[in-house]
C-alpha cells in the first residue's frame, strides 16, 4: 500500500513547525502551517498527486467525497492552505484541520476527533516517494480525508467514533475501534447508484490500493459492525477484504451500537 494511517502519526520532519506536545486538556498543542515555507517543488509534487488521483476518483470515487473536496477548495495546482480549508468547513460542521509535527499516541488523537480537530502531516512526501510513503503526508491527510469533514453525517460520526475510542476501557474494545477505523475512514467503500466507490482516505489517496479494492482480489462484503470489528488487517500489503456501506448513517448507528453495548454515553 502507498499511505499509512493516521491514528498515531510516527516522528517526522518538523521543517514545517515543532513537535506536537500534551497540554493540560488533553490534546496536543497543534502546529501552525507556514504556508510560504513551501517550495515550488512541494507545490508541483502536490500538482502531480492531484491530477492523478482525480481524474480516476471522477469516476469511482464517492459523490459525497468529490462535493466535499470541492466545497472545503482544494485546489489542483497547490498545496491547500490550513486557514482558508478550516474557514469552510467551520460553517459547515464545525471541524479543523489543525497541524501536528511528530508521534502522536492513539488516544491523544481520538480526543482530539472527539472535539472535532483532525491532526494533519504539515510536509509533503517527496518526489521520489510518490508511491509510497509509509507515513503520512499532507496529500494523505487533507487530500485523503479531509473532504469528508464537510459532510454533516460523516462529520458527526468521526466525532462521536472520537469520543468513545478515546475512552475505550482495555485492549479489546481499542482493537475493535482501530478496526472500525480502519475498514471505514480509512478502506471504506459505498455503493452510490447501483455502483460501488472510494471514499476510505487510504483509497482515495493511492491509486492502486484503490484499484484493488474495486478489482477481482478483494473480497467485497456489506458492511456488518461485528463482522468489522472482528476482522484483523495488515497495514503494510494490498487488502484482501473491505466492507461496502449503503450509507454513512450507518457508521454512525455502529457507533451508537458500540456505546449501547459498552454502557456509555457520547
């Protein structure tokens, strides 16, 4: 696969700010992009990964991912600016894309869902990276999920999935919320007129991990929450299983099954 996940960010280049550190109420104190720090370069390298995934998610991505990424004003030819994104979806669902520079822990990042804050990779992977990266980068981050943050459904369910992972009492129940994370905001798909689409960031972002999920190899089945939260996956090879959603009211009702069956409230 050529883009990792971003439920921990690993260490990575600070060029563009500081590391991310744990403050008194729990989330991190977040970077602030420096937009001029970007080289041409950076703006071309983006230039090249948009024009590639686009002119395939045109045609298999999800409808609802091509309205989000044109209503939050991603641009083809540079790199999105944090402000002028976050002043756009702040009217719509009141999420930020807020920038992060090193590890983040797995909960600090659930927090900081549950207050409707997505952490972003600053950086941009180089030109000799451009298929694979095995952390994130801006084009992951904001390219790759951010869109979805303009959608009402989508956003109040990345919230409430925030909140209850970020207060997950054991091992177990992390696992089945990394699952539920994985093979839905990061390798979901959605059936949308009779045809199934792209809308997990990490088939959004890749062209061949989305190839293959949309291909004869990957075993496509409809979206069960236990069949989900049972299923282990490998973060470092092609997905041989996926789960298709009608809809995204259906993440959201898992979550809500989540809390039901774990007694808490979200």
């Amino acid at each position: 696969m050529s883009d990792s996940h971003s439920a921990a960010h690993p260490d990575q280049d600070e060029s563009m700010g500081g590391a991310a550190v744990d403050i008194g109420n729990g989330l991190p104190e977040f970077l602030t992009q420096d937009y001029e720090k970007y080289t041409q370069e950076d703006h071309d390298t983006w230039k090249m990964l948009y024009s590639r995934r686009m002119d395939s998610l045109k045609d298999n991505g999800s409808e609802i991912y091509l309205s989000g990424a044109r209503l939050i004003g991603l641009e083809p030819n540079k790199l999105p600016n944090l402000k002028d994104v976050n002043a756009r979806l702040a009217a719509r669902t009141g999420w930020a894309a807020v920038g992060v520079g090193g590890f983040m822990p797995p909960v600090v990042f659930f927090r900081c869902l549950a207050a409707r804050r997505f952490p972003t990779t600053l950086t941009i992977r180089p030109r000799a990276k451009l298929d694979y990266l095995p952390e994130p980068d801006i084009f992951h981050d904001v390219f790759g999920h951010v869109p979805l943050h303009a959608d009402p459904v989508f956003a109040d369910f990345l919230q409430h999935f925030g909140a209850l992972a970020a207060v997950s009492p054991g091992e177990k129940e992390t696992e089945e919320m990394a699952r539920l994370f994985w093979f839905t905001v990061e390798f979901g798909l959605i059936k949308e007129a009779g045809r199934t689409k792209v809308y997990g960031s990490g088939l959004i972002s890749s062209h061949g991990d989305a190839a293959n999920a949309l291909g004869p190899n990957c075993d496509r089945r409809p979206f069960d929450l236990d069949a989900v939260i049972a299923q282990p996956y490998e973060i470092d090879r092609m997905q041989d299983v996926l789960f298709v959603v009608d809809s995204f009211e259906q993440l959201f009702a898992a979550v809500e099954t989540i809390a039901a069956r774990r007694r808490v409230s979200v």
